[in-house]
C-alpha cells in the first residue's frame, strides 16, 4: 500500500473478530467492524510508515493479533526528536481519519443514516479517536510511551531507562485497578499484558541502575577535586586515571616523582581516552561478572574488536551466551576473529550451545576445536 509492503496474520482477523463479537451483535454489524478495525490499524501504520520515509526509511507493515507494527528496512539511526515525530505520526493519521469522518457526519447526510452506515460511522469515530488517545497513553510499547521514551532520552540519554520502564509499569498497575474498579474485563487483560511486558524490562533497568551509581561514586571517590557532575560525565576517563601512565617504572630504586599540581578544570583533557581497549576490556568483564550481560556486550566488542586476544575472545563469547546472542556467536566462529579463541572457550561455547539446543552452533564450535588439534598433532 503506497509503496509499502503490509503483511495480514489470520490472528489478526481471529482478534478483531473477538472484539467484535457481543450478544446482540447481528452478523452484518460484525462484519463491519472488521472492516472498520482492519482500516483504521492500517491507516494507523501508514502514518508510521510515511513518517519513516521522511525520515530516510524504508518501511513495511505487519498486522497481528495485537495490532499492528511497522518496521523500519534501512536508513541512519534516527535522533530523539525524529523518533517522537515517528511515535505521534501513528495517532496523528487515525485523527485525520476521524477528522475527516466527523466532518462527513456532520455536513453530509450520512449523518443521518441509519442502519450498518450509521453503526459504521460511529464505529470509525470510535476506533479513530478513543483508540488514538488510549494508544497515547504512556505505557511502552504504545505509542505514548515511545514518545515518554523519546523525550527522557532526549533531555537525560539512556541514563534514565529505568525511569520509562517504572513509568510504564505504573500505568499498567493504574489501568488494570480501574478495570477491576469499572468490572472492565478487555481494560483488564490489556493493562495485565502490558504490566507483564514492562516487568522484566524494569527490574533489569534498576539492577542497571544501581551498578552505574556504584561506577559514578567510585569515580567520585577517586577524583574528589571534580565535581560530581564531571566525575560522572565519563566512566572511560575514570578507568583511564586508574591506569599507569605511558613510560612510568616501578622501580624502586629512583626517587618518588614529585607530588602532581591540584587538578584544574581546565587542563583537564582525559588524554587517556585513546586507550580504550583496555578500559573497555575491564568495564565490559565488570559488568559481566555483575549479571549484567547485555550491558558488556558493546564494550567487549569494543576490546576484542582493538586488541583481539584470547582473554578478550574469551569475555566476549560469554556475553553473548549468556545474552542467548547465539546467532552472533555463529558469525564471531565464521571470522576471522575465531582464530583468538581459545580451546577453552570454544569448548565452552558447544557445551552451552548444545544444552541449548543450537546444535549447529556446537557443531562448529567442536569443528574448530578438533581442526587446532589435529594441525597441532605431531606428522611422521
């Protein structure tokens, strides 16, 4: 649809149909409202779509049994300001849509029409506008709180997820004691789904929480000159003060350095920060060994990716087992970074995969194995 292609799952038809089925309901009416939800959830995704063009993308349309979902098929990383336009272009195209039904009803005299017409214009005025403004709710994965997402990260960066999570699942909370307050059964499930959505999402995001204010203070505690927003602007530059300086010596017979000059603000360039293998290799396995996979996958690629050794390989594979990245694994064993792991961790790598039932994934982890011992075994 207008150069977009869009994908109907039969779920989608089964959910519209139960939504649509009542006792009083006669078949036309039903009929109607499928039609009536199938229109207004396309043209719902549409809006997003069109606003993924502006933007650069290419997009296709998926509905499903809980609505729809439009994908994003290549262009750049879009800023905080393109993803809250993208996040209200959704809502934005179903009031136009209602809009345009409002008018129709009012100046025409379809709004005198009874019957299947009349129940389709309420109907679309109904799916239009009490749909749009439940979707805007703040509460992720709808709409609302793609667009909450979008300005928290745009006013604090990805500090605050937990903040968006909490949110959400506040919401949800909110939404389902009113169902249960208004005897709401639909309300109910939808606001239990979406509490149960945002559950996990949220106690990760606060165990996250609590580690990077244990990182923050201990760079506090290191360099108590700085004040405490420059001490927590740069993890990477409190890992780099921790490290000795180029060409230092341990020696004991040379005489102390003097002691250095109290650190001013503005001679404080971090110059260390071009040694990121390092400090990336020691923040990545901290957050690993604290459960925090996901969150060491991107400074341990960072470490393997500048100083691919079998310590870094070694890190970086547990990660992404532990994340259940495995299709990532397959393509780390298919480059050329496979020859710096180690036979332990490619032993590690097909126990774990074979118990979890990737079995090509453990396949190739043994072919590698087996082919460095056979290369290593003694010719006669």
């Amino acid at each position: 649809m207008v150069g977009f292609p869009v994908q109907v799952h039969p779920l989608f038809l089964l959910t519209a149909l139960a939504a649509g089925i009542t006792g009083w309901w006669t078949p036309g009416r039903l009929a109607v409202w499928c039609g009536v939800v199938f229109l207004s959830v396309l043209i719902h995704e549409l809006g997003h779509a069109l606003a993924f063009r502006r933007f650069g993308h290419g997009a296709s349309i998926s509905l499903h049994g809980l609505g729809g979902t439009t994908s994003s098929t290549g262009g750049r990383t879009l800023t905080h300001r393109q993803d809250l336009w993208l996040s209200l272009a959704g809502p934005g195209a179903g009031f136009l849509l209602g809009g345009a039904v409002l008018a129709l009803q009012r100046f025409t005299p379809v709004g005198q029409a009874g019957g299947l017409v009349g129940y389709a214009v309420g109907a679309l005025l109904w799916a239009n506008f009490g749909w749009g403004i439940l979707n805007l709710m703040p509460i992720l994965p709808l709409d609302g709180g793609h667009a909450l997402a979008a300005v928290i990260r745009h006013r604090g960066g990805n500090r605050y997820e937990w903040l968006i999570r909490g949110i959400s699942l506040a919401t949800a909370v909110t939404g389902l004691v009113l169902a249960i307050v208004w005897r709401n059964y639909w309300l109910g499930g939808f606001a239990l789904v979406l509490g149960v959505l945002n559950l996990e999402p949220f106690l990760r995001a606060w165990v996250e929480r609590g580690y990077m204010r244990k990182i923050r203070h201990a760079s506090q505690r290191q360099r108590p000159t700085v004040d405490s927003h420059e001490a927590s602007a740069s993890i990477e530059g409190f890992l780099a003060q921790l490290r000795p300086r180029p060409g230092t010596s341990r020696r004991t017979s040379a005489p102390p350095p003097p002691p250095p000059p109290a650190p001013q603000r503005a001679s404080h360039p971090e110059p260390e920060l071009s040694e990121l293998p390092l400090g990336s290799q020691f923040m990545g396995e901290w957050l690993l060994g604290n459960g925090l996979p996901e969150l060491a996958l991107p400074s341990l690629r960072t470490a393997f990716a500048e100083a691919a050794t079998s310590q870094t390989g070694h890190a970086l594979a547990t990660a992404l087992l532990e994340a259940k990245r495995y299709p990532e694994l397959s393509q780390l064993l298919a480059s050329p970074g496979a020859a710096h792991l180690g036979d332990e961790t490619l032993q590690l790598i097909a126990t774990r995969a074979e118990a979890a039932g990737q079995s090509a994934l453990a396949t190739r982890a043994r072919e590698l194995r087996q082919g460095r011992t056979s290369a290593r075994a003694p010719r006669a």
